[in-house]
C-alpha cells in the first residue's frame, strides 16, 4: 500500500485505513447495486409473470361468454395496478408483431447520472433487459408473449440515486473516520517520544534514564526491557570502570617500579661508569696519552645515556601530582618540553580556575593524558605551535556540554595544535585508546577532532565533586618557557 519514505507512524496508518475504508465502501456499493439490479430483475419478471395470466384469463373469458375475441388484449388493468415511473408493459403476437403498449414516463424533476456513471453502469448492467412470459390459450397453445421492460435511463438514475448517497455518507463519514482514527493513534503513540528520549539520553551515556509504566502492555514489555537494558548497560560500565580503573593504577605502580630499578641499578651502573672512565682519563694522562679520546668518548657516551635515562624515568614517573599540585605539574611539563624543543614547536600552558584539593585519582590522570596528548603533537603533529587548557567550569552554564545534572563541577583539558592532521597516525601509535580508557575511567568523555590544513583539537571533559571551599575566582596562567 502507499508508504512514504519518512513519514509520520500516524499518518501511514491513517492513509490505510482511508484505503481499507474506501475498498469498503466500494464494495458496499457494488453490492448495493447488485442486490438493486437483481431486486429490479425480479419486480419485473413478476409484472411479466401477472401480466401473461391475466392476459391469458382474458383471453379464456372471451372464448366462454361469446366465442368471440373482444378487446383483446386489455392491459390497462394490469397497468392500474403495477405501473411505476419508467415502466413499460406490451403484448407481442406469436408473429412477433406489438399489438398493445402501455408506458409511464419518468418521474418528473429527476436528474439525470454523470455520463461517467451511465457509461459503467450499462457496462456492468443490461437496465434494458425485457421480462418475456408467454400468453397461453385454455388448450395450452402459445398465442403471444407478455413483455414487460424498465427504461434504460429511469433505471440508470434510480441506480445513481442510490449508489449517490452511499457516496455523500463516504464523503462525509470518511473524513471524519480518518480524524478520529488519526487521534486515537497519536493518543497511543504518544509515549513513543518517551521512548525516543529515553534512547538519546543513553545514547549520549546517561544510563541513568527510564521510562515510566504506560497503560499498553505492548508499551509496557518495551518498558521494562529498556529499564533492564539501562540498569544492565548501567552496571557492566561500573564495573568496566572499576576494572579499567585498577587497570591504570596497576599500570602506574608499575611505571614507578621500574623506574625506581632503573633509577638504582642502571643509574648506578652509569654513574660507576663515568667515575670509572675519570679515572682511567688521569691515569692515561701521565702514562698513555693516546687513550686520552677514548676516556672521553666513554665519558660522553655515559653522559648521554644518563641524559636519556633521567628522559624515561620523567617519563615513568611524573612528579608527585599530589603534591605539587596539577597546575605546577604541568607548568613543569610545559617548560621541560620547551627546553627540549628549543621553541620548535612553542608550548603554551593556560590555566582557568583553581584546581587545589582535587583527588588525586583526577590529577594523575589528567596529567598522564596531557602529557601523552602533548607527546603525539610534538612527535607526530609537524606543528609550530602546541596550546594547552586546562580550565574549571560550572556544569551549569550553557556553554558546558553535560549529561548528569548532578555534577556541580567539570574540569576541561583541551590539547590544540597547528599542525598536520592526521587521526590514523594518533590511533596507531599515539596512545589514544589509553587516554579513552583514563577518561572512561573517570566517567568523563574524549572528543578528537582531526582537521585537515587546521591542525587536531583533542578535548577531554571530567565531571568532578563541587568543592568545599568558596567558590574561587577565575585566574588565567599563561606559561611559555624558551630555551
């Protein structure tokens, strides 16, 4: 039946039950018209059938009284007695001659059908069919024929008389068939919006929607499936954050460890190393001159090794977020890659907000993400320049894009960079799907916005608990350390 890409539940309905409704009413009136024509072919084989005996009881009368043929034949006491408007009675001899016709015309004041409605009604009907019933004589010998008929056009009429108020009822009865029909289905439909709200909440991560009871049982079954699916969906995120969380704390005990062995053995080793290489320098100097280069060459190469030791092990172990603090934890990420990258590329820290007393979990985390975000836009970027935000917002401005209206508080870190983006090269080897993990952990959520010819904005959103302490005013820190 019809369908229209996009279109209203409510309206494709109520177009099929217009249809069905209309396919009923047609054929209603189809058999309204059949059950007409059929009761029309009757009347009028009575009328043939009343007209042929009394014909014939004239006919035996005249024979009785007088052996003489009177009048004969007389119908017009017949005719008293069945005429309606458009009927015709005649006798036709054996020899197929009309002897006697008699004929009421139409009812005045009729209107004529549409030539369309004529045209298909002679096509399906015969409305000029003549009922034939022979005359019999007293021995039984056929002397004529009774035939009775109904005008064509007084039989056409009276067919669309009928079959014209079944169609002003349809006109009348279909619109407002539909109106009703339409508002009962967007009286049933309209908890679908609930539904539809409730599935763009869970869409946008806020497992804590659910739908009322509604009154259909269908609705209903959907109901309760979807408050299962989210309390289920609900439950298996705590529990991926917990895991992922122990996850990353496990990871970072295990950093720590290993940098503190490195830290101890080889840190040592090196450190015995360059000791040694001192030493064989001043005992080359007075005994073995020639070796002289080779102590040195010994004593920088230990030297670099240490340099890139002391690199891994800031790597591995961050200063102490907890007690420095987050915005003097990056302050020193920012400097030391400026130092290192010599102005080439620029790293810029800017600070909104006051971030003391923030828990430690959160701090940790966010510095590791800034400084993997800060480590893909210098190694991968080719930018000039690499701005990092950190900001404290209300979770009630506009501007702040939330979905747990419990939150006070939200913390925005946003690395941005003017260099080639490239979001296949940050999936690949830039640790993305770790900092996904970290910010899932914290319940928060990562965009990564990779933009041909403008550089990467990589944005990430943590929802935090509204402090105890006044409420303090919004500072701006920029910090740009050069070689």
């Amino acid at each position: 039946m019809w369908t229209f890409a996009g279109s209203d539940l409510k309206y494709r309905l109520t177009l099929r039950v217009a249809a069905v409704s209309a396919l009923c009413f047609a054929a209603i009136s189809a058999y309204f018209l059949i059950d007409a024509d059929r009761s029309v072919h009757a009347r009028i084989d009575g009328i043939a059938e009343i007209t042929a005996k009394t014909l014939a009881m004239q006919q035996s009368r005249a024979l009785w009284a007088s052996r003489v043929r009177p009048d004969f034949p007389d119908l017009d006491l017949v005719a008293s007695f069945v005429m309606t408007p458009g009927l015709c009675i005649a006798y036709r001899e054996s020899r197929g001659n009309v002897v006697q016709r008699v004929c009421l015309g139409p009812p005045g004041g009729q209107s004529e059908p549409p030539r369309v409605f004529a045209a298909f009604y002679r096509t399906l009907f015969d409305p000029g069919r003549e009922a034939v019933r022979p005359v019999l004589a007293p021995d039984n010998t056929r002397i004529g024929d009774a035939v009775v008929w109904l005008d064509p056009a007084v039989r056409t009429a009276e067919a669309w008389h009928g079959a014209g108020r079944l169609m002003t009822a349809l006109l009348i009865a279909l619109p407002l068939l539909c109106a009703a029909v339409y508002a009962a289905l967007a009286r049933v439909l309209r908890p679908t919006r609930l539904i539809g709200a409730g599935l763009e909440r869970i869409a946008r991560g806020d497992l804590a929607a659910r739908l009322p009871p509604f009154d259909l049982a269908e609705l209903t079954a959907i109901r309760d499936v979807f408050n299962q699916l989210a309390e289920s969906l609900a439950l298996t995120l705590a529990e991926r954050n917990e895991l992922t969380r122990r996850l990353i704390a496990l990871q970072d005990e295990e950093r720590k460890h290993l940098a503190r062995e490195l830290h101890d053995e080889f840190g040592q080793s090196l450190a015995a190393i360059r000791a040694l290489a001192a030493s064989a320098r001043q005992t080359a100097a007075q005994d073995c001159p020639p070796l002289l280069d080779e102590c040195d060459r010994i004593a920088r190469t230990a030297t670099g090794m240490m340099e890139t030791l002391r690199g891994a092990l800031f790597r591995l172990r961050p200063p102490d977020v907890e007690e420095l603090g987050l915005a003097a934890s990056l302050d020193g990420l920012i400097a030391g890659w400026n130092g290192r990258s010599r102005g080439q590329p620029r790293f810029q820290l800017k600070l909104a907000g006051d971030f003391d007393g923030l828990a430690a979990a959160i701090g940790d985390n966010l510095y590791r993400i800034a400084q993997e975000a800060i480590t893909n836009a210098a190694k991968h970027a080719e930018a000039s320049e690499v701005v990092l935000r950190l900001a404290m917002r209300d979770a009630r401005d506009d501007t702040v894009d939330v979905d747990n209206k419990d939150v006070e508080k939200q913390i925005e870190l946003t690395v941005e960079d003017d260099g080639r983006a490239s979001e296949r090269a940050v999936k690949s080897g830039m640790g993305l799907l770790g900092m996904r993990e970290r910010v899932a952990s914290l319940g928060g959520r990562l965009t990564f916005d990779a933009r041909p010819g403008l550089g990467a904005v990589l944005r990430v959103i943590i929802p935090v608990a509204a402090p105890s302490a006044p409420r303090p005013k919004e500072r701006l820190a920029e910090t740009e350390c050069a070689a």
